[in-house]
C-alpha cells in the first residue's frame, strides 16, 4: 500500500512540474513577442520621422512595420488565448 502512495505522490509531483513548466514557456514567449512588438512599432514611427525619399528608405520602413505587425499580431493572439 505504501508503494502506490509513493508512487502517486511522485506521479503527482512530476505532472505539476511539467504543467508549471510549459504555462512559463507560453508567458515568456508572450512577453517576448510584446517586447519585440513594441521595439519594431517605435522603430518604424522614429524611421519615419527622418526617412529619405528612395526605394531602400521605403523597403526598410515596409521592413520596419510587417515586423511590428507579425510581433504585435502574436501577442495579440497569446493574450487573447491566455484570458480565454
């Protein structure tokens, strides 16, 4: 009888561990998309401010804001999926 209560214990202690573990992964990834987010939309707006009026100044701002989008879009879904 012992044997299955140390076994459960155990059992129950590894899953708590294992669920802790990927909930961190889910919330770090979110705070590093929100992180990213915000880095790529100051970017974009400070690139804007002072850009020059060719092709590549145009391409890098494009760059700029698909960027910030993706990371913004991301964070957006991870905090929706989080409150759920």
């Amino acid at each position: 009888m012992k044997i299955v209560w140390i076994n459960l214990l155990l059992l129950g202690m590894l899953q708590a561990g294992f669920f802790n573990e990927e909930s961190a992964k889910v919330k770090q990834d979110m705070l590093e998309n929100e992180r990213l987010c915000k880095l790529f939309t100051k970017k974009a707006e400070e690139y804007k401010k002072h850009m020059r009026d060719d092709l590549l100044a145009k391409t890098t701002l494009a760059s700029y804001e698909h960027r910030a989008s993706l990371f913004c879009g991301k964070a957006k879904k991870a905090e929706s999926n989080v409150t759920k």
